[in-house]
C-alpha cells in the first residue's frame, strides 16, 4: 500500500507556468491588445486636440511619434492594458499563484541597493562609450521631452508606468514561460532581451544594442533575486537618469 504521507509532498506536475507555445501564444495577444489601445488612444488624441479630424495631414500623424503628451498618455494607457492581461493569463493557469508566476517576491534593502549600484555602473560605462565614439540616442527623447506638455505626467509614464508594465511582461510572464521549457535561464534571458529591445525601435542601432545589454542584466538580476521588484526598480532608475539627463541637456 502506499504511503498517503509520502503522496502528500510529491511534487505537484501542474505547478508550472503555461508552456512556451501558450506563453508565446498570451504574448503575441498581448502585443495586439498594446497596439490596440496606441490606436484607440491617438484617435483621443486628435479628436481633443483638433477642431477638424478629417483636414489631419500625413505629416501630422508623422510628427505624433514626437508628441510626448501623447507618449505619456500611450505608454501609461498600454502599461495597464498589458499588467491587466499578464494578471488574467497567469490567473488562468491553475495551481500556480500569481505571486510565484510573476515573482512578486520582496527582497531586502541591502540585495536591492546592490542591483541599483549595478545600474548605475552600466549607465556611466556606456554613457562613456557614447561619449568617446561621439555617439548620440537620437533626438527621439528629447523632442518628446520638449513637447511633453505636463512633465510630472511623461515622468509618471517612463519612470513608473514603463518600467512597471515592461518588466511584469518580459520579465514576468514571457520570462517564466521561457525559463520553465526547454531553454532554461540562458534562453529566456536572451531572447526576453532581444525581443525588449527590439520594440525601442524610435532609437538609434547603437542604442537598442545598449537596451539588449541592460536587458540581460535585468533578466539576471530577476534570476539571482527571484523577484520582479529588483529589475523594476533598476529600469525606473535606468530611465529616471535618461529623463534627468534631458532636462540637464535642454537646460
């Protein structure tokens, strides 16, 4: 006869994230639903803004991309579209806690001050490397910055939105379906990369490189802290310092 005491601390086989198909699967839904709501809320935008929508012309829609009132709005509007469907997703696999599936784990002090000195170390060994081969982010930022209309509200949407929503996705869920097939820590790390860096396509090649490398430190400290709060964090301050840059650059 078996032993019920033994049954009892068998590991459970439907304690897993969903596979890599479904992970993918949620995550090409959830790119859908992000351009979604770009759409829906430039549409907003340039009804509010404008007293005759049909008389738009192609180089105002060209000139949107620059808006950073409409940036701000954008990015704040898909952050909770894209946590509303990574919560759903990860609430429909059964046995398996949002909390772990998106390592909502608290870490100490001391563990996160030493990722955000990390960041900190990246930001001045490439700002260097920009500086030495002359090398700019393109004017993207800063024309957003320029035309950002109410500066709290695009610092709310970078700083805090950005940060939050991005890494809940690629560091959450899309890093957990990853990690939990065949491709291991390294493959999910990498591709989590890649794929986070090519969506920062309104900057220059050089810079979407650098993205990629922040990216893989992100996804490492995700790893050796199991928690998500250490690569939000380290992307808030990542973009903080971008922002503070900016204005000092303007100024």
């Amino acid at each position: 006869m078996s032993n019920p005491e033994v049954e009892q601390f068998k590991p459970d086989p439907t304690r897993k994230p969903w596979g890599i198909w479904a992970t993918l699967g949620f995550s090409v839904i959830t790119a859908i639903f992000y351009v979604l709501i770009q759409v829906l809320v430039t549409i907003v935008f340039l009804i509010s803004t404008r007293n005759q929508f049909s008389e738009i012309s192609q180089q105002d829609l060209e000139e949107l991309q620059f808006n950073g009132l409409l940036t701000s709005w954008g990015i704040i509007a898909g952050g909770i579209v894209v946590i509303g469907l990574v919560l759903f997703f990860a609430k429909l696999r059964k046995n398996y806690s949002i909390q772990e599936y998106l390592s909502l784990k608290k870490v100490s002090a001391k563990d996160l001050g030493k990722w955000l000195i990390v960041t900190l170390i990246y930001l001045v060994v490439f700002e260097g490397i920009f500086y030495l081969f002359k090398l700019s982010h393109g004017d993207w930022i800063v024309r957003v910055y320029q035309t950002a209309g109410v500066l709290p509200l695009l610092y709310l949407a970078i700083v805090v939105a950005a940060a939050i929503g991005e890494e809940i996705f690629f560091r959450g869920f899309l890093f957990q379906g990853l990690q939990a097939s065949r491709l291991g820590n390294n493959g999910a790390l990498v591709i989590s990369s890649v794929i986070w860096a090519l969506i920062h396509s309104q900057y220059e090649a050089h810079t979407v490189f650098s993205i990629a490398i922040i990216g893989l430190i992100l996804g490492y400290a995700r790893i050796k802290t199991n928690s998500i709060y250490v690569p939000i964090a380290m992307h808030g301050l990542n973009n903080l310092i971008a922002l503070i840059q900016v204005a000092i650059q303007l100024r």
